[in-house]
C-alpha cells in the first residue's frame, strides 16, 4: 500500500509541474521562429521539383506577360552588389511594386523560378563569366543578388582580369563580368599633326578585328559557362565621325575601310572563330541577343524618355522596333539579325531575350538614377533595366538553360 501512494505521490507532482515545464519550453520556441521569420527573404524558395528536360517544341522566348499580385522579387535595395543607378527600389521608382508583378509565361512551356539554393548546388565548383557591355553587366547584377539568397557569405571578386562579380563560399562557385564592350581589342589613337586632310577629325579608335580585347582573351581555362553580347556601342553616337572606329586586321588596315556594320561583322567572325579554337570541350556557351531600348520622342541624348506606366501590347512592338519604321528603338532587331548570321554553325547557344523585353518600355531606371543631376547629364536612362526587374526573368531563363544543358552533357 505504501509504495503504491508513494508511485501516486510521484504522479500527482509531475502532473503539477507538467504545465510550467510545458511554458518554458513552448514560449523561447515560439519566440525564436518569430525572429526567424522576420529575417525570411522576400521570396521562399519552393521545395525541389524533379528535372523535365526542356522539350523539343518548348520556346522559352516566345509567350505572354501576365500580372501576378502575388509574386514578389527575391532580393530588395540592400543588396551589395547593386549599381547605384539601377537600385530602383532604393532610388524610389514609382510603381516598382507593379513592375515586379509581371510573370512571363512561355506559350508551350512552364518558366520555373530559380531556386538560389538548388542552383548553386548544382553549379557547386563551376564558374560562370559574363562577357560584353553593360547590359550584361545589368544581368549580371541580377543574377548576383539573386543567388546572394543561397550565400549570405558572397564576397565581391574581381580578380582575373574581371570587372566585377563575387564568390559564394558555400558552393565554391564564382560570377563575374568582364566588360569587353567591342568584343574585339580597341584602343584611341590621337590624329597626328602631318594629318590635315581630313577637318574635323581628332583621332581614331583602331580596332584589331582579329584580337579579342584583354578583358577576356585569356580567361576560357576558368569559366565552365560563358554569356556573350555585344551591340549597344556600335553606333554613331558612341562613335562619331571626329572619333571613327577605323578597323585593323593582321595588324594592317582592311581596305578599303569597312564601315560599322561590316566592321561589327567581322569582329563577330572573327571573335566566334576565336572562341571556337580556344573554348573547346565542356564549356558551355550562350550569346545573349540584344537588349531591347525605349526611347520616345528622341535618342538618350535628344531628350528620350520612357515615364510609362504599362508593357507594350504586342500590336505596339512593331511599331518601336521594326527597322521599316525608322524608329529610335530599331537597331536590336537589325543586329539581332546580323549577330544570329554568324552564329550559324557555331556550337554556342542563342540567349534570345529580346522579344520579351521588346513589351516593358515600364522597366527602366528612366529619369529615377539615385543622383539629380544625373538626367540632365546623361539623359533619362531607357536602355538599362530597374533592379529588381525584367532581368530577374532573364536569369530565370538562363537558369533553367544551363540546367537543361549541364545535365544533358553529364
């Protein structure tokens, strides 16, 4: 009797102190997954989903924009990897929330939204460079930001010649940019004093058609994927007629001399021969088409602008940027052409993004640059995109790309 009111005695005062043991236990829980959640990203990563290879009749490039409330950007102002004038969140453009609410549907196929965490984990102890002119260094910014959600411990890195980029620790995997803005080695040369037949002339940028410049002539050994582009600085307004662009192969001049167009054209040739010879084997290599402009009412420096609130309807595109029409807009589809001509052959892959960018003229830093000064310099800015933004769908798409391939090529 007496053990069985001792083993009564012993219940009775667990069951007493069962509910404070329950308080101190439950409440410093709840507490810490409500800090948790307070640090949580602005978008959550879904949980892996198996890998469909891309099929045969998907196209990416071709489809809709449909607005999504609910989808909101994986990173905000405060990443470090920002450029001041494309922190369009920091420099308050209006309606970025709108912006942001814009999903790009493919019309065969579904677009998955990167997954930081699983891409660097599949791209563990590979490199990714980005080659060219600032608008793949706008991609590149996005796609830092973007995969700085996987790796809070991603350090700025520009070694190996780099303009910029970083290094995630976690994963051992390296993005950079290497701004090579004509593809091909460029350098000023002033006009000399015996030269007097030609007024007006200052000088000459010579252009070696045959040399890739040194930004990124000898960097093929590191990167396991490569995205090039060229084309916003093959133009008059970068290149006038007292500063020509004046073209050399073999050291000697071409003659007679080329004009810009046949000069971009041998530079492409010349620069995917180049990349063919010293990029062989597992490299897996893109070309990014051109990044669609939306100046209305005059150039970058004729007072363009680009204050609109809505994407193009598609029975607009034409209209911007059909070359028929003479328009601001219309050297993307002309060097799209070009550029997808000499492609031809090669073993890099095209990275067509510009039909889907050709819609969101409501995409751009425009006149909100983070510096007030800055538009009455440089004019509103419709070229470049808002970060976040359009080039987070970019990303999305190369993501999906390089998945698709690195898979396929074990």
């Amino acid at each position: 009797m007496s053990r069985l009111i001792h083993v009564w005695g012993r219940s009775e005062m667990a069951s007493k102190f069962t509910p404070k043991l329950f308080s101190w236990l439950i409440l410093p829980t709840l507490l810490l997954i409500s800090l948790y959640s307070l640090f949580l990203p602005l978008y959550t990563p879904t949980s892996p989903k198996p890998k469909i290879p891309i099929s045969p009749s998907c196209n990416l490039f071709k489809g809709k924009w449909i607005s999504d409330p609910n989808r909101k950007p994986i990173y905000d102002e405060s990443c470090p990897f920002h450029r001041n004038a494309w922190n369009c969140l920091r420099n308050q453009r209006e309606n970025m929330g709108r912006i942001n609410s814009w999903k790009w549907v493919p019309d065969k196929c579904d677009l998955a939204r990167i997954d930081p965490v699983e891409f660097l984990g599949l791209m563990r102890n590979k490199n990714i460079g980005f080659i060219g002119d600032s608008l793949n260094e706008n991609f590149l910014v996005s796609f830092l930001c973007i995969l700085r959600v996987a790796d809070s411990g991603a350090k700025k890195w520009k070694r190996k010649g780099a303009w910029r980029g970083a290094y995630f620790p976690k994963f051992n995997v390296t993005v950079a940019y290497h701004r090579a803005v004509l593809l091909a080695k460029y350098e000023w040369q002033p006009k000399q004093l015996d030269d007097s037949n030609q007024d007006g002339l200052k000088g000459i940028y010579r252009v070696d058609v045959d040399i890739p410049a040194d930004d990124w002539a000898h960097i093929g050994a590191f990167y396991d994927v490569l995205v090039f582009n060229t084309g916003h600085w093959w133009g008059f307004d970068k290149f006038p007629k007292e500063t020509p662009l004046v073209f050399y192969k073999s050291g000697q001049p071409i003659q007679p001399p080329l004009e810009m167009f046949d000069g971009l054209k041998a530079v492409l040739e010349n620069m995917i021969a180049y990349i063919k010879k010293e990029l062989q084997g597992k490299t897996l290599k893109f070309w990014r088409l051109q990044s669609p402009r939306h100046f209305q009412g005059g150039d970058w420096n004729q007072n363009g602008s680009c204050t609109v609130d809505e994407p193009l309807d598609e029975l607009q595109l034409d209209l911007w940027f059909d070359p028929r029409y003479n328009g601001v807009n219309k050297e993307a589809r002309l060097l799209n052409h070009l550029i997808e001509e000499v492609l031809k052959g090669s073993n890099i892959r095209i990275l067509d993004l510009t039909h889907l960018s050709e819609f969101r003229a409501d995409a751009h830093p425009a006149i909100w640059l983070g510096k007030k000064d800055a538009v009455a310099v440089w004019g509103q800015d419709c070229m470049h995109w808002c970060l976040p933004g359009v080039p987070d769908t970019w990303v999305d798409i190369l993501a999906q790309l390089i998945n698709h391939y690195i898979l396929e090529i074990g």
